[in-house]
C-alpha cells in the first residue's frame, strides 16, 4: 500500500475580515482537499505540546509521528541533519538568522527575503573573522536564504547551554524591540557577544552596501536561537515497515526527514516562499510513488504569506498546493491501487499576529479502508464533522497507516 503526505505548513487560521469573515481555508478555493474530506476522513490534532514554542520542529516530529516529549532537542540540530553537518555528543546548533533591524525592532526576519548567493558570503565572512581560528569551536555554516546555522564544537564535560537557556524565533516577535527577546540563561552571554559582533560585521559588508544600492532591505543584523544537540530518531521504517522520502525546500522539515531515514528529493525551482515552483514538486512526488512506500510533500508558502499577513497570498498559496500538488498526487495514487492521502498542516500559523500558534489542526485523509465523512476541508467543517482529535499529533501517524 502506498501513503501519501501534503503538508501545507501553518495554513490553519482564523476568520478573516479581508476574507469576508472565512478562514482562509474556507476562501480558497480547494476542490482536490475538499474531496479528500469528503471522501475520508476529517479530524483535528494539537501537534504542539503545551511546554514547547508552536514551531514547526515540533511540529513535524509529530506529523511524522515522532513522541516531541521523547525526541525534542531543538530547531538547529534537525536543520544541521538536513546540511550534512555532523555533530558530536558535545557540539551543539544554533541557528543564525540573517535579519533586518530598524530602529532597534525586529522588522524582517528574512532580510528581504535575501539570496543563498549572497546569505553565502556573510556567512563566509562571519566564520572567517568570527569563527575558527579566532573562536575555538565556533563554525558558521551557511544555509538557504536567511536560515543558516552555527556550531558549537564542544568538549566533554562541558555545559555551554542549559534547560535555562532561552532564546527566541524572530519570526515570532514581529516588529517588537530586539533587546527585549535576546538570549537569557546559560551561554546568553556568549551568544548575545556572537549577535553583537556578527550583526556589526554583516550590516557594513559588500552584500548589504549593493543591496542598500538597490533599495532592497539588508541583512544588517544576525539572530542567534533554536539551540539543541543532535537527537537520536528510530528510523521510520524500523517502527513501521516502509520505506519514505521527503519533498522539501525548507531544511528543518528535510532533516526531521532525513533522520527518520527517509531519502530527501531535491527540486529545482523549490523555494520555501511563494514563488516556489509547487507544479515541479507535485511531478517529484508523482514520480517518488513509484519507489517509495511513503511520500511526504511540504510547502512553506502558505505560512510565509501568514508571515507577512497577506491573507491574499496565503490564499493564492493554498489554491496552487490544492491544484497542482494534491490533484496530481490524488490521481496518481488511486493508479498505484491500495492507498492512503493525508493532508495536514503541522501548526496554525495566524495572519493576526503573523506569528506561529499551537491552536489544532484540521487534518483530512482519504483511501483504502476509509469512511466518507461529507464535509469539506477547513476549520469550521473539522469542528463540525465531530471527528477524531488528536491531542497528542504523534499519535495520527498510526491512524494514517492503520495501526
């Protein structure tokens, strides 16, 4: 039997007025998701434990079916996975946002949505003026875009952070004062001094004197968070039999994949923003189905729209997930005979506070062995339809693959 998984993250919402009082679920118009619920299966779930920040490391860990209370260690070392970085039992990730300060204020955590060409170079330079040799043990490693990471090269016995070390997703903290969110606990110190001089060697380099040229917001600032050593996964296919791969553009939800074993499928033209390229991610993940037992296929788009509070976009978003991701993908799995869709976001991310929620989802599935439900998919219908809640999201995973 082949399974298949869309996750269009943070597309759960709330009315809207701009919409006309509907989510924005609801607005779209959606027909392939809608016929999933009606065909299967519609339900809630709270992927977000209430001690954790509603963010999609978590998140994924359940949608994958991973127990976060169990396997949690943190955002950085889950994107490390996805980069090829190995840690030690002593080394640690942090992620290093390229970010956009005005005025003292959290403006744009993505800095303009800055290049991986030129997010590339900063990073170049902030390991080679900041990091090793300089800094034993401090390694700057670039990623896509604005999402890059630092690592801590540990030595035994040695405790840089602790539980006590809180540090904050810009994301989250839209447009409020950067000194109000900066690192506490233990090693704050280090990496408020790290944030210190990264940000004052980043805002005056080529990069931002061109992008500044242009008119284009620069990345003047970094932001340190999302610490964690390397967690340890069973690999998917030992609990369950079958043999996965990960559609993604975004390397947090690669490397939640990749550690649970599945094979990561890069696409050409996948962005993790609005503009990503969903028709070649919807043809990577009709071809995966023929080699793999269990296919999962995430969009960012939707809840970079939420992000920036364009109900508009985030609307647009979801209609081209539904149209040329989970039709295709639809039509291809009734051709493989028995099988399994489940559409689900991993958090509600809300256009009100641009920022992510630990509210539930509403998921849908359809397939082999499934009752038809009748209703539509959004939030109003999964309320309505009195269908299964999952307080703990793990535990979806197994309702999905009949266990």
């Amino acid at each position: 039997m082949k399974y298949v998984i869309v996750i269009p993250d943070g597309a759960a919402d709330e009315p809207q007025a701009s919409l006309g009082g509907q989510t924005p679920l609801q607005a779209a118009n959606t027909p392939e998701m809608d016929a999933v619920a009606m065909e299967g299966v519609l339900g809630r779930s709270r992927n977000v434990p209430d001690r954790f920040l509603p963010a999609s490391d978590v998140a994924t860990l359940s949608l994958f079916g991973y127990d976060p209370e169990v396997y949690y260690t943190g955002r950085a070392p889950l994107e490390a996975a996805a980069m090829g970085i190995p840690l030690g039992l002593d080394d640690w990730a942090i992620r290093c946002n390229l970010i956009h300060v005005d005025d003292g204020r959290l403006t744009d955590f993505t800095a303009g949505h800055i290049s991986s060409e030129e997010g590339l170079e900063l990073l170049h330079a902030l390991d080679r003026v900041i990091g090793m040799p300089r800094r034993p043990g401090i390694e700057f490693h670039p990623g896509v875009s604005y999402r890059n990471l630092l690592v801590y090269r540990g030595r035994p016995f040695e405790h840089p952070f602790d539980s006590d070390t809180v540090t904050t997703p810009p994301h989250d903290k839209p447009n409020e004062p950067a000194i109000d969110h900066l690192p506490v606990g233990t090693g704050s110190e280090m990496l408020r001094e790290l944030m210190k001089l990264g940000s004052d060697l980043v805002a005056h380099h080529p990069v931002n004197v061109a992008r500044a040229a242009q008119g284009k917001r620069t990345a003047n600032a970094i932001w340190l968070w999302g610490q964690g050593k390397a967690p340890s996964l069973k690999p998917f296919k030992e609990l369950h039999g079958l043999k996965g791969a990960i559609i993604s553009a975004v390397d947090l939800v690669r490397g939640v994949g990749q550690l649970a074993g599945w094979d990561r499928i890069d696409v050409v033209g996948a962005t993790g923003y609005l503009d990503t390229d969903y028709a070649a991610k919807g043809r990577a993940g009709v071809e995966a189905l023929d080699r793999y037992d269990v296919v999962c296929v995430h969009v960012e788009a939707s809840d970079e729209a939420s992000h920036e509070g364009r109900a508009d976009a985030k609307v647009e978003a979801l209609e081209r997930i539904d149209r040329e991701i989970v039709g295709p993908l639809r039509r291809a799995l009734k051709q493989h005979g028995e099988g399994r869709i489940l559409v689900s976001p991993d958090h509600a991310t809300l256009l009100r506070t641009k920022a992510h929620d630990r509210v539930w989802v509403p998921w849908a599935m359809s397939g082999t062995g499934l009752p038809p439900s009748g209703f539509t998919y959004n939030e109003p219908a999964a309320l309505a339809a009195g269908g299964p809640f999952h307080d703990q999201g793990f535990r979806l995973m197994d309702a999905f693959l009949g266990r």
